[in-house]
C-alpha cells in the first residue's frame, strides 16, 4: 500500500507507491508545514491505494458470486434463520445490481445505495415486492455488512454503507389481543393447518415469539413441568410449563411427532393473511407476546418475575410490550383517594387537638370554634376539604 513520509531537511512530503511490481519514491510537492498541501498529499495517497486495489482486483476475482455465498456459509453457520433472511435480502440486492450492471464491491458508492432506497419502496419495481423505509434501512445495513467483509479483503478501502444516518421510521404499536379477539381467533383456527392452532396455543400460555412455537420434544418435560425454547442467536431459555399445555404435549409426544409444529417457508406472511381474513387486520402474531406481558403485569406479577417467564433479558424492551388501557388505571386514582382521605381525617384531630389545648382542656368545644380551626387549616369545616 502507498504511504506517505518526510525527508530530513526537505519541505515535501515524499510517497511511496508501488507500480506493477517495483516500488518508487517520489516528492508530491506538496508542503508538509501546510495543512491544505497535506490534505493534498493525502489525496493523492489514497488515489493510489485505490489504483493499487484496482489492480489487485484484476487477479482476484471480487465478483459477488465468487465470495459472498461462502461468507455467509462461514458467519452465520450456527444461526440459520439470521443466515436465511440475509441472503433473502441479499437476493434483492442483486435483482438492483443487475439492472445496473454492478458486479463488483468497487462499483457500490453512496448514490447508488441512496438509489436503491427509492427503488425498494417504489411500488412499480419490477421482480420484488415494494417494502417500508425501514425494512430498506434494513437491508442497507446487510449491504454494509458484506461490504466490511471487502474491505477486510481487499477488494475496496472503504465501506459507503457505513455511517449514512438513515433514520427508521417509528414502528406501528402492537396492540394487546382482548379476550372477545382470542375468543374468535380459536373460532377460526378450527379451519387452518395444525402448526397455526399448536403455535397459537403455546405463544399464548408462554408469551414465545413465533419461530419459538417449532420445539424439539426433547426439550419439553412434562414430568418436571418445564419447557426450553431455543431463541434468538441460539440462546437456551427455560421456562415453567402452563398445565394448560400438558394435554397438548401428551397428544404431540404420543403421536410421534419429532417437533411441536413444523413452521412453512413464510410463517409471519401466513398469520398476516389469516388475520386479515377474519377480519383482525390490526393484529399480528407478535401480539401474543405482547398479550401475556400485559396480562402477567395486570394480575400484579413482579416484574423481574415476568421478565424471566418470557425470556426478557432487559427492563427496557420489556415495557415496551406493556399495554394498559385508561380502565387498568383505576386502581391508582382508588389509592390515592384513600390516602387524601385518611390525610384530611389526619388534619381534622390534629386542628381538634390543638383547640382543645387552646381552650385549656375544658373539654367544651363549640361548631363556631371548629370552623375558625379548620378555616385557618384551609379546609372546610362540612366537607373537610
């Protein structure tokens, strides 16, 4: 790689570059004492670690299909279903770069990837489905991902999906499912496939994300009551076994099954139109999970508790799947009327009191006197207020 260095006694920085396979020194003109001569001088050092990648490129093959593949086969080898959705995303990627005849990491730049933030949300791109701004951020970030992954190559010098400060937009709110929805979600599962009906059941009495519903039968034991799912990243998280689940399980462990439910290609797309057929299009899957936070907040359960059952590794994410009506509230404006209560009747013997002292302790005490009493507390002698 070119670098650049000084010279005793000369005002120049002087660059060292390679040319084919010798290696030359040259003075830049450029003074080393002047700081726009050495941001020049440094310009033109970059300019032929370029050339030189450029040329290294000619005898490496850097063309996408000749490394991304098995780079994905060797970073993501222990976590399949992050290796499938990247290389879902990664077949976008190269639907654009095909109509623009990008072939090579050398050819990416920032305008291009600005470019494919409007073709992927453009509803007339032909070949994928038009997508939100931030599944594109998204997708940008796995661009940038593989571009580190030249760089540490050698096939560019730096990373143009680095850095760009595109900001997500903010994600619609999962809502929590009320009874009279679950009550018409089980009506209508009755007709769908049976890993929707045995994901449903299981999300809902352990609050499990959707890829979680698909368990190893050697993970559950139902002698000791206890469940392990495998989360993302591939985490082991343990968690009791609701009672509401044995039936269930028994049934599965007794027809032979190797898994709870075999999860199809596109899981979340299948609850998405199920839900848009009977009517629920608000809701998604996910909105278990945010249905047995809520519900285990409601009924008092501490939270580091809940946090464990669900597999909530931090306070933070774990209030966000909280959902309280104005009606959950309630027992907050009930407390604090109780302690206003019990304070008024506090002020009232602490005024009566003090008269009676003042009286001399005769024991007589007039309503004339009260009301003087408890107008100088600021209160109402007949309401108390």
């Amino acid at each position: 790689m070119a670098s650049l260095f000084r010279r005793k006694g000369n005002p120049f920085w002087w660059l060292y570059h390679r040319k084919g396979k010798k290696w030359f020194q040259r003075s830049t003109k450029f003074r080393h004492d002047v700081s726009a001569d050495t941001r020049k001088a440094r310009e033109l050092c970059a300019r032929h670690n370029l050339d030189e990648l450029s040329e290294a490129a000619r005898f490496t093959d850097s063309r996408w299909e000749a490394w991304v593949p098995d780079f994905f086969a060797q970073r993501y080898a222990t976590m399949p279903a992050t290796k499938k959705r990247y290389e879902t995303s990664w077949r976008t990627w190269l639907i654009f770069f095909d109509k623009r005849a990008v072939e090579r990491p050398a050819q990416v730049n920032y305008s291009l990837i600005m470019g494919f933030l409007r073709w992927r949300s453009d509803p007339n791109t032909k070949g994928v489905y038009p997508c939100g701004r931030n599944t594109a951020i998204f997708e940008i970030k796995i661009l940038g991902t593989i571009l580190g992954e030249a760089v540490r190559r050698g096939f560019i010098v730096t990373n143009p999906a680095r850095g760009l400060g595109l900001a997500k937009l903010r994600p619609r709110e999962k809502p929590e499912i009320t009874p009279e929805e679950e009550a018409l979600i089980r009506l209508k599962l009755r007709d769908c496939p049976e890993w929707m009906q045995v994901g449903f059941e299981i999300a809902m009495a352990t609050g499990c994300r959707l890829r979680e519903t698909s368990i190893d039968m050697r993970n559950v034991d139902l002698e000791r009551g206890c469940i392990h799912f495998v989360q993302k990243g591939g985490r082991i998280h343990s968690t009791a076994l609701s009672p509401e689940l044995l039936p269930l399980m028994r049934s599965l462990r007794d027809k032979g099954h190797r898994r709870t439910c075999e999860l199809p290609a596109l899981p979340s797309k299948e609850w998405w139109r199920f839900f848009r057929r009977i009517g629920l299009p608000h809701l998604c899957f996910h909105c278990t999970r945010v249905t047995v936070v809520t519900r285990l907040c409601r009924a008092g359960v501490p939270e580091r508790v809940s946090m464990r059952f669900v597999g909530h590794s931090s306070t933070t994410v774990h209030r966000i799947y909280t959902r309280f009506a104005v009606d959950d509230l309630q027992p907050c404006v009930t407390a604090l009327m109780k302690f206003a209560s019990g304070t008024r009747k506090t002020n009232c013997e602490v005024v009566s009191s003090a008269l009676h002292a003042a009286l001399g302790g005769s024991g007589e005490q007039s309503e004339d006197n009260l009301c003087v009493a408890h107008e100088s507390s600021g209160q109402d002698c007949k309401t108390g207020i």
